[in-house]
C-alpha cells in the first residue's frame, strides 16, 4: 500500500485514547479533511480493531493502517498540517510542476512581498480568483474587469460618502449666497436620497438612481410621486454628482452618465379649482388663525411656501399690494402682488404692523406642510374635496377671466405666460370670476378707505 509516510515517525509511544463515537472520524486543518474509518482484522481466527487512515495526495487516494487509533491520530493530524501547507502536493508534482510553482511563488513574492509569499497565501489567490471570474460575464477576463474598475475608482479620488458630500454640497451653496428656499429644498431632496444611499458615492450608478428615482412614493399617501416631483428630484442629484466631480469625488463618466437619464413622462392633470361657493364654505369652516393666510392663498394666489413665510410688515393694506421678497419667492425673484377689495376686508380685522402670517410653529424643514394640513381640515370640516394647490389654482383661473392678460398674471404670480396659457385659460367664466372675488368675510368692513388706520392699530 502506497504511503508517502513511515507509520514509525509519526507518533510517540501508543497511549490511551477514547474513541470516537462517531465514524469516519475527521481531522482537520483548514479546508483540508482527513478520515479515519474503523474496520476489524483477523489473526489466526480473532478479530481486532485496526484504524484505516484516508486522504489524498498528487491526485490520488492514499491509505494507511493502524493497530492503534493514538497513532492513526498522529498520523492523520500531521498529514492534514502538511496537506495545507502543500507539502504533500508537493511531493508528488513533476520537475515541470515544480519549476512552475517555484515561478509562481517569485511573482508572488515581486506582488505581495517575501512576508506572504507562501503556498497557503497562492491557494488563497487561486480561490479569490475562481470566485470572482465565476461572477463575470461569458468572454470576460478578470484583468478585463480590473481594468473596468480601475478606470472607475482611481487611485487618487478620495472615498467619500454620499451624506458627506451632501453635506458639504450644501454648505458650498449656503456660502454661496443661495436663497434659505434654495438650501431648504436642497437639505429636503438631498437628504432623502443619501438616506437611500448609504455608501461611497464613487460605487453609486446610473441605473440605481434611475430605479429609485422611478420608484418614489409620496411619504403621505404612499402613491407614487408625481412626475415633476421625480424631474426635480434628478436636477438637485445631478447638481450634487456635478459638485462631486470638481471637488474630484467622482469622474466625469459617471456625472455624464446621471445628467443623461430620463425621468417618467409627464402626465398633465386637469387643473383642480374651487367653485365660489366651495371657497365661502372652506373659509367659513377655517378658524379665524388661518382665515388671513388662506384669504391671502385663495385671494392672492400666493404658493403655500410664500403664505408661510410671508411677515405681516410685508401686507401693504395701504398701498394694497403684497411684496414677496426675493428670499422667500420660489423663483428667487421679489414681486408685487395686488390686494383685491375682498382679500382687503378679510385682512383688515387681522392687521398687524409685524409678526408671521403663519400661526402655525414650522420655522424649519418643509415649510408650509402645519399650515396645508389645517387648510385641508377646514376643507374636510366644510365637507369640500380637497384640491391639491386648488386656492392657487382657483385664483390664477380667475384672475385671467377677470383681467384677459396673461403675461400681467403670470407676473403676479411668479409663473411663465406659457404656463399660465397654456394651464390656466379658459377655467372660468367672467360671471364666475367676479363671484370669486365677491366673497366677503361675515362681518365685513365697510369703510375700505379707513384700511390703513387698521393696519397701523
């Protein structure tokens, strides 16, 4: 029987050992296994315990038998050492083998150093390669892939991830001079998606920003989002792939990559307006807090963000106008917004000469959700369906039946003519419009000329 092994220099002197209870028992060293089965002999018709040592070695199956189960022990966890260092492939390798696996170890060692230039370290190498090149495509080679990965995580580009970049995106935008709006929006947006992205932003990808971009949900209704909500959404990443690959967090190919995905086709909503009668209701059902936020909101057309942020010392009864400023328009641009007679009797008994419009405690984070929420209970209170941006919508349709001019709406409004045109015409009639702005407090003031005492009490 062959044996690379004399069964005499494996062991000293046979002790006691209690036996398995278990068989075949296995020794083992790493990935390496060696058995010992348990058999019977015979000498001159008695039966005995013998121990059959198993294991390979240069390919084939070598066997050993032991008189003692200590010695087969030995034996088995002494081969088993030799098996993972691969001294025992080793043995049996050709002059041709040996001469390749010497090569081998000196590119190792110009690799990895004389320190880890060992046979266990090259096993460990062949396995890291078998499982990776398992994982590439049909065709490809692993020096193809390092190449692929090379080009896309360079040496020198620091690893940041994707919230600190956000982080320091949004500083550079603050030290910049953006609107508090601008920034608002950008920690909102941003925010939500290194929530979704917690890793190194150098390992995000094209496609997994298309797929969760795809797959927003409104945080409220659990719908998905609208299709200009996801557009947005893409801008502002964009912008921060952008920061990212001048501060040389990111290469060109992805930035390039990102700025060319498309978001869902938009679907165009008919416009949602009140009628004058659902206006006097929901107006009707509001708490007197919130009547001059949402008279301004339905009378104005002020957005709900403006409402919000919108000071008392910026309501001009006297002058009847409203100025939104620069800072808290969405466009970033100051504008003058009329106050109508109506909109003047439901301000006149709230005036103040300073102080929020808001009652609602909303100084930080999306502004004017406390002030929507409370506009759409007095709506449910008042048993009216409510409509998303519906008292923006409302007046900007009755503004243009009632002044015929777009662009002057438009720039009331802060919107393009061709927005204005091409969502607002032709929603109301003039019989309506003048209905709308006849809605009147229940008490109302009869002395429009005495607005501005009101205003300065």
């Amino acid at each position: 029987m062959k044996s690379g092994l004399r069964s005499n220099s494996l062991s000293p002197e046979s002790r006691a050992v209690r036996l398995p209870k278990t068989w075949p028992h296995v020794i083992r060293n790493g990935d390496v296994a060696v058995k010992i089965y348990k058999s019977k002999g015979h000498i001159r018709g008695k039966n005995f315990p013998t121990f059959l040592l198993s294991y390979y070695a240069s390919g084939k199956r070598q066997l050993r038998r032991f008189m003692d189960f200590a010695k087969a022990s030995d034996a088995a966890t002494l081969i088993a050492q030799q098996k993972a260092e691969g001294a025992l492939g080793a043995a049996g390798l050709s002059a041709a083998d040996r001469v390749s696996l010497e090569q081998a170890l000196v590119l190792l060692a110009k690799n990895e150093g004389i320190g880890n230039t060992s046979v266990p370290r090259l096993v460990e190498i062949v396995r890291d390669y078998a499982t990776a090149q398992a994982d590439l495509p049909a065709g490809v080679t692993l020096a193809e892939a390092a190449q692929f990965y090379k080009q896309k995580h360079p040496a020198n580009m620091p690893r940041k991830s994707v919230a600190e970049v956000v982080t320091e995106f949004i500083a550079d935008r603050r030290s910049a001079g953006c609107s508090a709006i601008h920034v608002n929006d950008l920690e909102i947006r941003l925010g939500q998606f290194s929530k979704a992205f917690e890793l190194p932003i150098i390992a995000v990808s094209a496609p997994l920003v298309q797929q969760w971009i795809y797959g927003l949900k409104n945080q409220k209704t659990k719908k998905d989002t609208a299709a200009r909500t996801k557009e947005n959404m893409l801008r502002q990443i964009v912008s921060l792939f952008n920061f990212a690959r001048r501060r040389k967090y990111v290469t060109a190919e992805l930035t390039l990559e990102l700025s060319e995905l498309s978001t869902p086709r938009k679907h165009h909503a008919p416009i949602g307006i009140y009628t004058p009668d659902e206006m006097r209701a929901i107006l009707a059902a509001a708490d007197a807090a919130i009547a001059p936020p949402m008279a301004i909101a339905a009378f104005a057309g002020l957005r709900l963000a403006e409402v919000s942020r919108l000071d008392w010392r910026e309501v001009r009864l006297s002058e009847r106008i409203i100025v939104v400023g620069a800072e808290n328009a969405k466009t970033a641009a100051r504008r003058l917004v009329p106050i109508s007679d109506n909109l003047a009797a439901w301000l006149a008994p709230h005036a103040k000469r300073f102080g929020s419009m808001n009652p609602c405690d909303e100084r930080v984070g999306n502004v004017g959700n406390a002030l929507g929420n409370r506009f759409e209970r007095a709506a449910a209170r008042a048993k009216v369906a409510w409509k998303r941006n519906g008292f923006r919508h409302s007046y900007i349709s009755y503004r243009v039946a009632t002044l015929k001019d777009v662009p002057a709406v438009a720039l009331e409004c802060g919107n393009s003519p061709q927005i204005i045109f091409s969502n607002y015409r032709a929603l109301a009639s003039d019989p309506e419009a003048k209905a709308w702005f006849s809605i009147l407090p229940p008490i109302q003031v009869t002395n429009i000329v005495s607005l501005q005492n009101a205003a300065n009490a």
